[in-house]
C-alpha cells in the first residue's frame, strides 16, 4: 500500500478556504455590501466603513497568501527532522488527529521498521466549529484511523516510544482538555518518550496573517504550561515558519 502521497499545487490554501468558506463567504459578502452603498452615504460613515472595510479585506488576503506560504511553498510536511530530536527511534509510534489526517503515511516512510497506531479524536460534542466539520468532510486518509476519545486512549500503558499531535490538539478548545489529552498521551508513552507537537501561536506573526482568526490558535507559553502539566519537558522548540512552532516534549514520569 502506497501511504504517501504528493501534495498538489495550492492544496493547502484551497483546503483553508474550503474548511472555512462560510467565514471568507460572509466577510466577501460584507465588504461588496458595504462598498456598494458607500456613495450613497454621508462622508462621516463613507470614512467609518472604510476603516472597517480595509482590516477585513486586508486580513482575507494576508492569510490565504500566508497560509499558500505555510502549507504550499515552506516543505512543512518534510518531517524527516523528526529522527534527529527523538530521544531514540521508536518501535511503535501513535500519531493522533481529528479527522484530517496528512502525517500518517509520511511518519510510515520515515520509519519504516517501526510499527504503528493512528487514532482520530474528533469529538462532536467538544469540537464544534463548522471548519473542522468540514475538514472532516474531505478526509481521504490512506491509513485509516482507530475512533478514540482525547481522555481514555485505547492502549496500554507504555505502549509507545514516540507520539504526534501535529495540528489537531488546539481543537481542544478548554486547557483542561488538553491537558487530559496530554495526559493520557504520557500514559501510553515509554518512560522517556517523546511527543511532538506542531501548532499555530497565538501571536502578533499569526495575529497580521489572520486577525481575529489567531484567537483560534494558543500561545507558547499555554503549551509549555500544558506540556508541564502532564509530566511532558520540552526538549526542544523549532520555528518552522513565523507563524507555526514544534514542540518537542519528552515523558519525565
């Protein structure tokens, strides 16, 4: 079975519009609206529809250019870093995701002795914004995924040398969640394994790409915190772009 697959061109920005084409639909539909009826109206709200009109239109266009920029242009999804910030090179590895999943076969490759597990975590009564529905929609994952729930993983524990979280754990929306989550992924991890995490940050880089959209995402230091609170240290940070950051935490108890 063939588990990798090339990425096409502009995948990853047509993917963020068709996750969240309801947002860009409403926000489209808002500035034609109100450019429409700007000359129609006195100069005083002319003035204020514009300072309203230009952060919108700016920050649709900034992040569909920085996500192409992420996702399509920067090699995000060259995981073959990962063996060189592993404490060792894992037996068998657990990757968790929510429904898209565009790792699995990638970590297969890259370690192609080891075996395996694949759980998707999504949580309908937890995980209620329409972008991950849709994202869910289009899943055409080529290894498929083992239901689970984020607070009582289906393993053993210490059955695992390594785990992956790479862009799904903020989907958690509460850091108590994520905190169980992280917690149940140190159960089933070695003594001295390692997690990576790779997420968005909520910062001023992701806050110019996508405005209020950053709100989405959580800061470093809640993922440090969250990390600590689970028994997790951070090893390592990596900056893979301004605007995404690896963790990667190891299991001190």
């Amino acid at each position: 079975m063939n588990t990798t697959a090339r990425r096409r061109p502009w995948q990853g920005v047509l993917q963020i519009l068709r996750f969240n084409w309801r947002s860009y639909g409403a926000t489209t539909a808002v500035i034609v609206v109100a450019l429409l009826a700007a000359p129609f109206l006195p100069r005083l709200f002319r003035a204020g529809i514009m300072i309203g009109v230009a952060p919108a239109l700016f920050w649709m266009v900034s992040s569909l250019l920085v996500s192409h920029y992420v996702y399509d242009r920067f090699p995000l999804y060259d995981l073959h870093w990962i063996p060189r910030v592993l404490s060792r090179v894992p037996n068998r590895w657990l990757n968790i995701h929510c429904g898209l999943d565009e790792t699995s076969g990638l970590l297969a490759a890259i370690f192609p002795a080891a075996s395996f597990d694949v759980v998707d975590i999504f949580d309908a009564g937890v995980m209620t914004e329409a972008s991950i529905r849709e994202a869910r929609g289009m899943a055409r994952g080529a290894i498929a995924a083992r239901p689970a729930r984020f607070d009582d993983l289906p393993f053993d524990s210490r059955s695992f040398g390594a785990a992956f979280c790479i862009f799904a754990a903020h989907e958690l929306r509460h850091e108590r969640q994520r905190a169980t989550l992280f917690l149940e992924i140190a159960r089933v991890l070695v003594p001295g394994g390692d997690l990576v995490l790779m997420e968005h940050s909520r910062d001023w880089w992701n806050f110019l790409a996508f405005g209020p959209g950053f709100l989405h995402f959580f800061s470093q230091r809640a993922w440090r915190r969250t990390a600590a609170q689970a028994g997790f240290e951070v090893q390592a940070e990596l900056s893979m772009t301004p605007f995404v950051h690896a963790y990667v935490l190891r299991r001190t108890i």
